[in-house]
C-alpha cells in the first residue's frame, strides 16, 4: 500500500495540465493561428502580450520542474521528508502543496 498514491496521481493529472498549458503558450508565441500585425500598434500589442504570456510559460515551467522532483522523490522513496530537516511533512501540508519538499516549520 503506497500512502503518496492519490497524491501522485494528483501531481500526474498537474503536470499533464500544465504540460499542455505550456505547450498552447508555445504555439501562440509562435503565432501559428494569429500571425503578426502588419500594423505596428497592433504589433506593440501582440509583443506585449508575448511578453506575458513568456512570464506564465516561465511559471508554468517552474511548477512543472518542482513536480517532476517530487515524482522523483516519490520514486526514490524520498517524498514526504522534509529537504532540511528530514523530518517527515505533515500530509495535510502535502495534500495543500503535493510538490512542497519542505516541512512547515523549514518553509517559515
Ligand atoms: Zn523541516
């Protein structure tokens, strides 16, 4: 009996979410489905806007890569353990953050 199951399926079913979120930011930023303006304000717009839409994929890819760790841990039969203290984390914490890898007096 794996206690971290439903949690690891619940960061699986993140990460594919975010996967394809970070995927649909890529095929805008290329323009594939709205090209850029021939019009320079319009293409002010459209840069401003690939600029924000750069900072989510960024985000996006910083909770991708904290929830392939903790897959990882789980692999390892690391996950739960606090990385500063060792302690184990308390699982209503880990059910809040599943990817957290610090107990909650370390995150304070
Ligand atoms: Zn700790």
């Amino acid at each position: 009996m794996d206690q971290f199951a439903d949690l690891q399926t619940l960061l699986k079913k993140k990460r594919a979410e975010l996967d394809e979120r970070v995927h649909r930011i890529k095929d805008d930023a290329r323009h594939i489905s709205d090209p850029l303006e021939q019009d320079s304000k319009e293409r002010a717009v459209q840069q401003e806007n690939d600029e924000v839409q750069d900072a989510l994929e960024k985000e996006a890819q910083i909770e991708l890569q904290a929830i392939d760790r903790a897959l990882a841990r789980m692999t390892s039969g690391r996950y739960g353990l606090c990385r500063d203290c060792g302690n184990p984390i308390a699982i209503e914490r880990l059910r809040a953050l599943p990817y957290t890898d610090r107990c909650i007096d370390c995150a304070r």
